[in-house]
C-alpha cells in the first residue's frame, strides 16, 4: 500500500487531465445524481483533498472509479456528459492501470492521446450539431435555440427576457456554427488555440444555463485536445487556474446540496430546479472564467506528427462514438447520445431531420410501440424534467419498453399498489396493481435502450 502512495505521475498535462475530469464528475453527482448520496459524499471528500493535496493523484483516481461504478450500474440511462464521460473515464482507467500498476508501456503515444481527445470534442459537438439538422429546430417559435438563449439572458439579468426572431436565427446559426464548424479547427496546428478558446466560449455560455455539468466535461475534453502530452511539464499558472476551478466547484456543489437538504425534494421542486443548480452554476462559471483567461494568456500549442498509418488504437474508439450517436435512427436509444436541446423527432411517421429519414433507416419499432397514460401513480422517470416544465402525461405518448422499465424500478422502491389508466393500441386499460399485470415483465435488455416520450403536437416543442 506504502509503495502505491509513494508513486507519482511525472506528467503534469496528465494530472491536469485528471483534475478537470475529477471537475466534471463532481459537478456532475453535485448537480443531478443526488440518488447516489454516499457515493457523492464520497467524492467530494476526495475532491477536498485533492484540492488540499494537488499531487496526490490517487484522489482523482478514487473519483474516477466511483464515476465508472455509478456509470456502468446506470449505462445509457444518464446524462449525455454521464455517458460520455463513462466512455472517457474508461479510458482513463485503462491507460493509467497500464502505466502505474502494470508498469507498462501506454499502448498509445501521447501524440494518440491528444488525437483521441480531439475526436472526443468533435464527436460530442458534431454529433449534436448533426441531431439539430432538422426543421424544428429552425421553427423560431419552437427552436431550443431560442429556450435556451432566452434562459440565458434571463438567468444574467433575474428577470424575463425575449429576443427577436432575427436575434434567435442568428443564434441558431451560430449554434452550427460552434459545434460543426469550430471542432475541426483543433485537427490544424495553426487554428488548434483559436478553435479550443472558442469553444471554451461556447460551453461557458451552456454553464450559466444549468448545464453546468456538461460544460465541465466539454473543458475535459477540449483542454486534452490541445495539450502536448510528449511535454513531462504544463504551464504552472493553467494548472494552478484548474485548482482555482476545482475550488470554484467545490463551493457551488456545497451551496446546491445545503439548499436542497434545507428544502427537499418534492416539496421544493420549483427551488430544487431553478435556484440551487443556477446558484451553483454561476459560481462553478466564475471559476471557469478564471480558467479560461489564465488558458487564453499561457498555452503555447505545439505542432505533432501523428503516424498517418491504420490504427486501430484510434478507429475503434471513434466508430464506437458515432454508432452510439447515430443509434437514434435505427430505432434504438434517443436520449443521453447528444440529442438533448435539439427538438428531434425520430418516429417512422413523423421524423423532421433534414437528412435522414428514419422510414426508410429504421430498424427496430421501440419508440412506434407506445401507450397514452392518463393518470397513473408511477412516476415516468424520464419524463420528469418534462413534467415540469411543459405539462401532463396527457401530453405525451410513451414507448412501452420505457413505461416498462419505469414500472421495474418504481416495483423495486416500493411495497404499495400502483396503478395505471392508459390506452393501447386503441383499447382502454386500468389496471389497479401493476405488479401482477403484463406491465411487469421488463426484460434485461431494456435498460440498454433510453427512449424519451413522444410529443403528440407539432411542432416539436423543446425538451432535454
């Protein structure tokens, strides 16, 4: 145990790394996953003595393992940062076992490591980019551009704010621009520190707007696209801004939980979803504002010559994150793969993308196999969020794998009757125990697939 303490990584671009990983994973138990309370406590313990102890490498590591024991036993039904940074930490594991604790050779070079994360920001960013190419997202009226600029402002200012439509296209053109545009940018020495500052920009705007989490890992990804992992030495001041950071966090997820244990959920529901997360969020933002200067000022980026043969080291990883973002068109998983904020629609008869028409790409019938509740005791996890902000069940039809898999997990946390009044293929059900009803047959392989609820208006309003 002495010997393993006693080990250092000589790398400081890699302790960077792993500091700001270790950001993104609190922000992100601090912020959405409050279920897993004695995990989260745990890693903010970690977290305060890896701020105390910055050196001490094994603290960022311990929240790498408890990311990943919470991300497997919750894969794909999280977060599109929790999958990703599932993906990542996974990485991270396997490189840093290799290195400390098998004392072998990486099995890819630094110049590798930093293509990979290059691919990481262009996938996470372009594979968004790809889910909002369709024509409700350009519905002035409906476009989560619009939602989500207008919040932001609003959130700036404490009091409501409308833009134009002239002010809202814009920003949707805008939005293609930062995530289809921009990521390409990083692949060429010349436009790498440009491209990196402008998408740090891009995620800034996204923290102060609840989000905070996603934009924690989006700086992840973007700082390790740009750093030369072949130098055993960062910038002093970029890694002690990341320490700034990491204090910034800390203190935001401390003033989110301390609100929500004053005033718990569901009483607090309005509370717990607009003042604590946006409290922390801005103060996680004054962090990264902080960071983000003290990148801007200090970051030489360096040229790297990248073996331009055949590697698999390289093509697997990256043809396992497009499949997984694309897997939304074959009939499989919609959410948690970066279709959040992108007004999509995915259905066999109704699908609004501007390029692909899942009619004729649509392989599985999940989401075409659904049911209209009309009152029910159980709650539809994934429409949660929705629920809040945009109304009824009545509102929404719900795949039957998904209502499933809700009635699984509602089962298991309770001892009391639940019921269900719902319509299926043109019939009426009520059922007054759903425990002993054919709704109770979820199958292993359901939780693999992450389906949101289906709007039954047009055009398609908003939703995460």
């Amino acid at each position: 145990m002495n010997k393993l303490f006693n080990k250092k990584i000589h790398n400081n671009n890699f302790n960077l790394i792993l500091t700001l990983y270790s950001i993104a994973i609190l922000m992100d138990f601090g912020s959405h996953r409050w279920r897993f309370s004695v995990i989260t406590i745990l890693i903010i313990i970690l977290s305060i003595i890896l701020l105390l102890k910055p050196k001490l490498w094994q603290a960022s590591f311990g929240i790498v393992i408890l990311g990943l024991v919470v991300g497997l036993v919750s894969f794909p039904n999280m977060a599109n940062n929790g999958n990703l940074e599932l993906f990542l930490g996974g990485g991270i594991l396997f490189l840093f076992s290799k290195k400390i604790f098998l004392k072998e050779k990486l099995c890819l070079t630094p110049n590798e490591i930093s293509l990979i994360f290059r691919w990481f920001v262009m996938f996470t960013y372009g594979m968004a980019g790809f889910h909002k190419l369709n024509y409700d997202f350009f519905n002035l009226d409906v476009s989560c551009t619009h939602l989500i600029s207008q919040n932001l402002i609003s959130n700036v200012l404490g009091e409501e704010f409308n833009f134009s439509a002239v002010w809202t296209s814009l920003f949707i053109h805008l939005t293609f621009f930062f995530e289809l545009v921009v990521p390409v940018g990083l692949f060429f020495y010349k436009t790498r520190k440009i491209s990196a500052i402008l998408l740090l920009i891009f995620i800034f705007s996204l923290g102060l707007n609840n989000v905070a989490n996603f934009t924690a890992y989006g700086v992840v990804i973007i700082i390790g696209s740009v750093l030369d992992f072949n130098s055993l030495n960062t910038n002093t001041k970029i890694y002690n801004a990341s320490r700034v950071l990491l204090f910034f966090a800390l203190v935001g997820i401390l003033v989110n939980l301390t609100w929500i244990a004053l005033f718990p959920y569901p009483k607090s529901i309005t509370r717990v979803m607009t003042f604590p997360n946006l409290a922390g969020c801005l103060i996680f933002s004054a962090g990264l504002s902080y960071f983000i200067l003290q990148f801007i000022k200090h970051l030489k980026v360096t040229k790297q010559k990248i073996n331009q043969s055949f590697s698999y080291k390289i093509v697997l990883p990256v043809v396992f994150l497009w499949c997984f973002g694309f897997q939304a068109y074959i009939g499989l998983s919609n959410t948690g793969n970066l279709t959040m904020f992108s007004n999509l629609i995915t259905e066999k008869s109704r699908n609004n993308h501007l390029l692909i028409d899942t009619k004729k790409t649509k392989i599985f019938d999940f989401e075409e196999d659904n049911i209209e509740i009309f009152h029910s005791s159980i709650e539809i996890q994934r429409e949660f969020y929705d629920k809040y902000f945009q109304g009824r069940y009545t509102e929404y039809l719900y795949p039957m794998i998904e209502v499933k898999k809700n009635i699984k997990q509602a089962l298991s946390r309770t001892d009391k009757k639940l019921f269900i009044y719902f319509k299926y293929n043109g019939k009426y059900y009520y059922i007054k125990d759903v425990k002993n009803s054919p709704l109770n047959n979820s199958k292993w392989w359901h939780r693999y697939v992450f389906l949101r609820g289906i709007q039954k208006e047009r055009p398609n309003r908003c939703q995460w």
